[in-house]
C-alpha cells in the first residue's frame, strides 16, 4: 500500500517551499521450510513515513540555490529473511538524505554543483558470509555513509557543436562491522573486526562526456566517453579484492527524417568500446583461511570489447 501527497509553495518570485509525504505498507508472510529443512515461516509487517522538505531560491531568472532533506525507509528483500540465522533479527533500512547546491543557466553555458550526505542506520551489506548453497548474505550495520559532489556542465561551442560533461565524486564508507571468514582448518568461522572501510561496488570517482554535432538537420555526430574508477568487490577496502578503473568511448552516426507517410526514420550505426579497452564491471570474491594463510577465489564478469551495431527505427 501506497500514497503520498505533494506540495508546492511560492513565497514571492525568488523563494519556493516544497514538501513531500508518502506512506508506504509492506506485508510479508512466508511459509514452509528451506532446503535444509530449517522452518522459515515468519510475518512482519511495515509501516513507512517518508517525509521530504527543501527550498529554492532564485538568485536570478538564470541562478537559484537549493537545499533540501528527506526521510527514506527499505524493507528487506525475502532472501534476506530466509538466509538469516535464527538469533539474527534483520531490519529495514533507514536513509537520511542531505542535499544542497546551485545551477546556473546561460545562453552558451550552463552547470550545476550539487552536495549530498546519505546517512545509513541499520544498511545491509555483505560481510562474507554464505548461505548453504554459496549465495552472499546480507546483514544489517548500524551506521554507514555516502558522501559526495556531483558536478554538471554543458557548452554550446557552436550552433551545431555541443559538449556536455558531469563527474560525482563521493566517499563511501561503512563505520564497522564484523567480516566472517570460513576457517578450512577447524571448520568454522573466523570473524575480523573492519573499520571504516569502503562499501563495495562504489566507485570514488564517476565521470561522463559527450560531444555532439549536428552539421545538417538530422544528421548527428556523437561521441560519448565514461570513466568509473577503481572500486572495491568486498566491503574490506582490501587491494587484492577490487575491480581496476575503466574508460570507454562511444561513437554513434544517425541521420533521421521523414518519409512518405513514416514520421521519422533513422538510421545509425555505432562503434561501442571503440577504443577495445579490456574491463570488468563486476565480480564476486569467496575468502576462506586454509593452512593458517587467508586465501580467495574471486570471479570476474568481463565485458565486450569493440563491439558494432547497426540500426533501423520507424516510427508511423
């Protein structure tokens, strides 16, 4: 169950109050046992208030400020019940989100900066541990953060040029939590306190560019670039578990028009990773103590290389 209600509120021409409210009801019952024959039945039941308020000012008809902060609840995902111990009480996620920056607008220019604080209680993470059958399982931290600037501009170089760039650089951190690591030798588990540590899979540094050119009405020239830098694949800030910074480039030619009684037809065709640049987006790590030594296996999901497509879209 679902609602919300919005409001929007002008205090003369510079000043603009806004709110939101919505209210969220979650349900969730399960029944049986799981593969281990372990009794899974449980119900819980939420109730989530999620307020937002901010405010906009404008400097002038090009300018303004803006801040703003809001509320935000998850319930947690039915794998996250099912996999959980039985003295292990699992708990939504809460979110404080800070917000506060400035655009500005003008004829050949425009940009914006924009700071955030996501302040996390009770986020769930993986710490390492596994379920019966090699599944990562997720449990609750008390206090975790993302912190960060986005930065945002785009130049009208010329009338049929443009070049459009935006970055976010931001520090992910978790607090502390206990890391659980299979023991091979005694066939249990020895448990690592970690402290502030990086939260996996959030890269410090996101980049992204594009420059298009438009040299006869519907024939465009494009070249998109992202960068994502290095980014840890276990929340343990260690080196020899983490994916390596990538850059990718993008060109892309279309030429679109009507014809006959078709509104639009366009054809294009598009280089991806045209640079062939060798990279992973993603991975998983399984860490295990054999003969007194930490060891890890850790499998990789790489991507295309130089990849081309071409296409048609009709649109009647």
């Amino acid at each position: 169950f679902n609602n919300f209600l919005k409001a929007n509120y002008s205090l003369g021409q510079k000043l603009n109050l806004f709110g939101d409210l919505q209210y969220r009801m979650i349900d969730y019952a399960i029944d049986g046992r799981d593969d281990d024959q372990r009794d899974i039945s449980q119900f819980h039941s939420y109730g989530f208030f999620n307020p937002k308020a901010g405010v906009v000012y404008n400097l002038t008809d090009k300018q303004r400020v803006y801040g703003s902060v809001a509320f935000g609840n998850r319930e947690p995902k039915r794998s996250n019940f099912t996999d959980a111990r039985a003295d292990e009480l699992i708990k939504p996620e809460q979110m404080i989100d800070y917000e506060g920056g400035i655009s500005i607008q003008g004829k050949k220019v425009a940009g914006s900066v924009n700071l955030y604080l996501m302040d996390y209680t009770d986020q769930l993470v993986l710490t390492g541990e596994i379920n019966d059958v090699g599944s990562a399982i997720m449990v609750n931290v008390a206090d975790s953060y993302r912190a960060g600037i986005e930065l945002e501009m785009s130049w009208n170089l010329l009338k049929n040029l443009s070049w459009g760039i935006n970055a976010t650089l931001s520090k992910n951190k978790i607090a502390s939590f206990d890391e659980h690591v299979d023991d091979w030798d005694t066939w249990g588990q020895q448990i690592i306190s970690q402290e502030e540590t990086d939260l996996a899979f959030s890269p410090n540094l996101i980049s992204a560019s594009r420059i298009e050119w438009k040299p006869i009405d519907g024939f465009t020239v494009r070249l998109d670039s992202k960068y994502v830098g290095a980014q840890f694949i276990d929340n343990t800030s260690s080196l020899d578990r983490m994916l390596e910074a990538y850059f990718l480039n993008d060109f892309l030619i279309s030429y679109e028009r009507p014809f006959g009684t078709i509104k639009n037809l366009r054809i294009f065709a598009q280089v991806n990773n045209m640079l062939n640049h060798m990279y992973e987006s993603n991975a998983w790590v399984y860490s295990y103590f054999y003969g007194g030594a930490r060891s890890q296996m850790i499998g990789y999901y790489p991507q295309a290389g130089r990849n081309f497509l071409i296409g048609l879209s009709l649109n009647f």
